[in-house]
C-alpha cells in the first residue's frame, strides 16, 4: 500500500513539473510534442524538440554545454545558464537564463519565441494559457 502511495506522490510530482505542449506545423503538416519544464512562474521547453519539431538542424557541444540550431536559415547559439541567444551573431537576451536538464537545454518559452517571431517567423504565436 505504501508504494502505491509513493508511486502516486513521484507521479503527480513529475507532472505537475514536466508536461508537453503540442505544436503543428502547418507548412509540412505536422504535428509533435516539446517537452517542457513548468518552474514557478515560467514555461521553460526544449531545445531539441523545437529543433526535431521545425525539421531543422542541431549541432551540439556537450562538454560546454551548448547548442546550435539552424532553423529556417538562422543560426540560434544557445548556452546553458546565460540569458543570452546569439542570432546570426547578434546577441539577444532573454529575461531568465537557459536551464540544463538530463542533457537538454531548455529556453524560456515566451522569450523564445518573442525573439524568434522578430528575427524569423513573423506569425508565429505561443499561447502561454494552453
């Protein structure tokens, strides 16, 4: 009985700290999930499902823990615990830092993707709600 109660506690616990949102890209009609991480007050999510759900490219430095996306001719540079993106070598800065979770670095979701509808995709839109 105990262990069902503790199964119960890990798993409420992971979801109410790790959930997916559902993205769909019209332009080669798919759909996919990006994990996220749920902190207090923001929606941070992953770096590699952006890359996998965009069919885009990704080069990884894992010993500094860095990213390079290349996503709709755009190169992201992103680092884990600075709040910088460097964008076809022009740096923007997020509100809070990159977090590095099980070998993936996660972005603050809304920041993002501000930053990625002003330099790439102006029509695209995140919900923060859903």
């Amino acid at each position: 009985m105990t262990i069902i109660k503790i199964i119960s506690i890990i798993t409420f616990i992971t979801s109410s700290l790790i959930a997916d949102i559902k993205v769909v890209n019209n332009s080669i009609s798919k759909s996919s999930l990006i994990k996220t991480l749920k902190g207090e007050k923001k929606i941070y999510v992953s770096t590699r499902d952006i890359v996998s759900s965009l069919s885009a490219r990704l080069y990884e430095n894992s010993e500094r823990k860095k990213l390079v996306l290349y996503i709709l001719g755009k190169k992201i540079k992103i680092s884990a615990g600075t709040s910088f993106l460097i964008v076809d070598d022009v740096s923007y800065q997020m509100i809070d830092p990159v977090q590095e979770y099980n070998g993936d670095l996660y972005v603050p979701a809304e920041d993002f993707f501000d930053i990625f509808r002003i330099v790439a995709i102006p029509g695209l839109t995140f919900d923060k709600r859903k």
